[in-house]
C-alpha cells in the first residue's frame, strides 16, 4: 500500500501538467490523437519545472517546499485558471483521421510487445537501483540530500568536490523522487523515478508525432520502440541522474510547437514554443547555448517566411565559415551574468559556466569521433542512418522544391550538429572525452541530436506521404 500511495504522489507533477495545459489550451488536447499526445508528454516538463519553481518559491520564504503548501499553491493556480477559463472563447478545430486502425496487424503487435518488453525491464532496473550514476552521486542526488534535510553533507558522506554549476531545477525534481520513495520506509523504491516518467513522456510524444504526420499506427509504434530500446536512452532512464534527456526533450517539444505554428498560425502554440525553449536554461549549465539556438532558429524562419530562400542559403554558409574559423575569433560577451567567451590568442573558451583550454584539434579526428559516437557504437541502435537519409531527403527538397516549411527542424538539427563539431574541434575537455575508449561526453551531447532526429525522420515520411498522394 505504501508503494502506491508513494508512486501516486510521485506522478502528481505529472497531473498537475496535464491539467494546467487543459485549463489553457483545451482544444489541442482534442485536435486528435496525434496531437493529444504531445500535449500528453508535454505536460510532463510543465509540470516538473512548475513544481521546481514552486519549491524554489516556498524555499525562499523559509517555508518547509515538499509539503502540503505545494497542495496550496497549486491550489490557488487551479482557481485562477479557472476563472480566466470562464471567460475565454475557444474556437472550433479539425479531427485529425487515422488511416491505419487495424490493430491486429503483425507489425503492429509486435512493436507494442517489443516495447512492453523492454518497458519492464526498464521499470524493474529504475525502481531497485539507488542514486549510482556518476553526475548523480557528485551532484544531483547529493544536493537533493541537502536540500531535504537542510545540511551540508559534503565532509560527511561525499568522496567527491560538490561544485557543480548548474541551476538547482533537477536538485529540486529529485528531493520531490527521493521525498515519495521515503513514504515506502523502509523499501524505498524509485528514489530516481521522474527520469522513468520523462523516459515514458518522451515516447508518448514520438508516439503522437509520428501519428500526426504520417497518420499510422504502425509506424508510430515502430519509431516508438526504437526511441524506448535505444540502450544509451534506456541506461539514463534506468539509472538515472543525468540531465541530457531532460535537455533534448524540450527542444524537441519546441521545435515541433513552433512547426505547427507554422503551418497554422495560431499564437498559442507560439507563445507554448517560446516558452518551452527557455526551459534548458533552468536544467543544466549548458543550456542557454541551446535556448539561444532555438531562438535563433525561430527569428531566422520567421525571416525565411518575409525574404525565402536567400535567408536559408546565408545560414548555412555562416555556419560553414562560423566552425571553420573560430580560431581567429575573439570575443567576451556577459550577457545576465552568464559570460561567453572565445579568446582564441589567450587560448580560452567560457562557455556554459565552464572554462575550458582553446585548441584546434585535427578535422579528421573530430569527423571520426562523432561518426563513431553516432553510426557504429551501439549507444543509438540504427536511427542515425535512418536520419541521415531523412535529412539529405529534406535538405533535397529546400535546394529544389524550395519548400521551407520543412526548414525549423533541419536548422536546428544542422545549427547543433555544428555546435558540437565546434566544441570537438576548438576545446580540450569536449575533445578529450569524446575518444572512442574514452567517450564520456559526447554520446551524451548527442542526446539533442538523437530526439531532434525524431521530428527530421517524421518530416521526412510526411513529405513522402504527400508526394505519393500528389502522384496518385
């Protein structure tokens, strides 16, 4: 009884997400399926960061966060929306038609068996494992700790240098684990159980976007359970402690929202991009580079919509020039107290709250580091070869169709993928741990790119189905 009464209130950000996003923008959760289900996993980061910012909040006011004021706070946001739902007008949408609903097809069963499979195996590891992740005993977890019982445990308990520099978002999500697995006392299951829940949020929205955008089952179900078996994705949710999947996920979510905007223009889910995309900026040091590339990214289309094409060729030649050239840059921007840097004559690069030695690595040795990160180890299963098709499809069809709606996710994707060449070729530290035996980083960084794939891959399908339809 005790582990159900723990898991309910574990899941309970979850709800709240879930239910705040209805109160707001209740006919996306009935647009159809496909879309129901991203406003599903969506609501999973609306609702940690909000109940991160409640906890901050109360924190503040020197009041005990993980109690029952969070049922009050949560309270009064409930009756405010609710009142402004009152008053609000929401207009009339499409259903959106599923072409395949033969459930009992093959392939079908099999994926969702497939997935149940490795779903359990999943489970079982998360709930009995405790806080082993290396980012997770140097600081995640150990900061939790902390901040549940108000003390300084680093001589006590620590054997490493607890001076991370990251915002305390995920040390907040992690008290809220920690605190549910404790009402299990003394079993204490799942004490890492918001990353098994972010790992089943992301699913559910592959799940939904490739039903969005090539209307089958069949092929959402597939994409689905090559997201879940992917052994680099399944160790983060098992283990737990690391933020990456916390940082792909919401440029994931932004990128799509900011797509359909595109193609219907409808200001909510714009203003739900926007403000999705800040999130990495609240999750770990390094984020702000990717908030400000989703930025980017948006007022760089919504320029390609006013002068087309001339915009999109001028991107990627300055990424081209920008990554070939940074050794002859130097520049040192603070920006809300965030410093960045490249002083390439100093022979020092501030980043991320990190300092890190400049160097020009050799080309050839960056290239081969990061194909082999993302083709032949093991860590991304086959999906990157499956992109890489989608992505030269896509790419195709910008230079010859001049079709630009397909240009927010290849952007991104091709704006990331630049960033990280950059970071191997100009650092020390990305480089060093970027090795093949000594990979710590970089499979890691390719998170991004690994859940970004996802929407290139779905584009790239949605485009083929209209193709086939204009032909036929």
């Amino acid at each position: 009884m005790s582990l159900v009464i723990s898991q309910s209130i574990a899941i309970l950000p979850w709800f709240f997400g879930i239910f705040f996003l209805y109160l707001i923008m209740p006919k996306y959760f009935r647009v159809g399926y496909g879309f129901s289900y991203l406003m599903i996993g969506t609501a999973f980061l609306v609702g940690n960061l909000g109940l991160a910012a409640q906890i901050w909040l109360l924190d503040q006011l020197n009041v005990k966060s993980i109690s029952l004021f969070l049922i009050a706070t949560n309270s009064i946001i409930f009756f405010i929306l609710l009142i402004l739902r009152c008053f609000s007008r929401e207009s009339s949408s499409e259903q959106i038609k599923i072409v395949t609903v033969n459930y009992y097809n093959p392939v079908f069963i099999l994926a969702i068996s497939l997935s149940l499979v490795v779903a359990v195996f999943v489970i079982h590891e998360n709930f009995l494992l405790p806080a082993v992740a290396w980012d997770t005993v140097w600081y995640w977890a150990h900061e939790a700790n902390e901040f549940l019982i108000h003390e300084n445990l680093i001589e006590k308990v620590s054997p490493f240098q607890n001076s991370g520099n990251h915002p305390r978002t995920l040390t907040y999500v992690m008290a809220w684990g920690g605190w549910s697995a404790s009402i299990g006392d003394p079993i204490r299951l799942a004490p890492l159980i918001p990353w098994l829940h972010l790992y089943f949020a992301i699913a559910v929205s592959i799940f939904g976007l490739f039903l969005r955008a090539t209307k089958s089952l069949i092929i959402s179900a597939v994409f689905t359970y090559i997201f879940l078996s992917t052994p680099l994705v399944e160790i983060h949710a098992a283990q737990g402690g690391y933020a990456d999947l916390w940082l792909a996920f919401p440029m994931f979510i932004s990128i799509l929202f900011f797509c359909e905007y595109q193609k219907v223009k409808e200001i909510e889910l714009l203003l739900l991009a926007l403000a999705i995309a800040l999130m990495p900026i609240f999750i770990k040091g390094v984020g702000n580079i990717y908030s400000i590339s989703m930025y980017a990214i948006f007022v760089i289309t919504l320029a390609a919509n006013k002068w087309n094409h001339p915009i999109i060729f001028a991107f990627f030649g300055v990424l081209i020039l920008a990554i070939s050239s940074l050794d002859k840059v130097n520049f040192d921007l603070t920006v809300f107290g965030e410093r960045f840097s490249i002083l390439s004559k100093e022979g020092w690069v501030m980043l991320g709250g990190k300092q890190m030695y400049f160097s020009t690595n050799e080309w050839s040795a960056v290239f081969y580091n990061l194909y082999i990160a993302l083709f032949v180890k093991n860590s991304f299963g086959i999906l990157f070869w499956i992109v890489a098709l989608s992505y030269i499809y896509l790419l195709s069809l910008i230079i010859v169709k001049r079709k630009n709606e397909v240009f927010p996710s290849l952007g991104l994707f091709t704006l990331i993928t630049c960033v990280l060449i950059a970071a191997l070729r100009y650092t020390d530290y990305f480089f060093t741990f970027s090795h093949p035996g000594n990979d710590t980083s970089l499979s890691r960084a390719c998170m991004v790119l690994f859940l970004l794939g996802f929407s290139i891959i779905a584009s790239a399908i949605g485009e083929l189905s209209k193709a086939e339809k204009l032909m036929n």
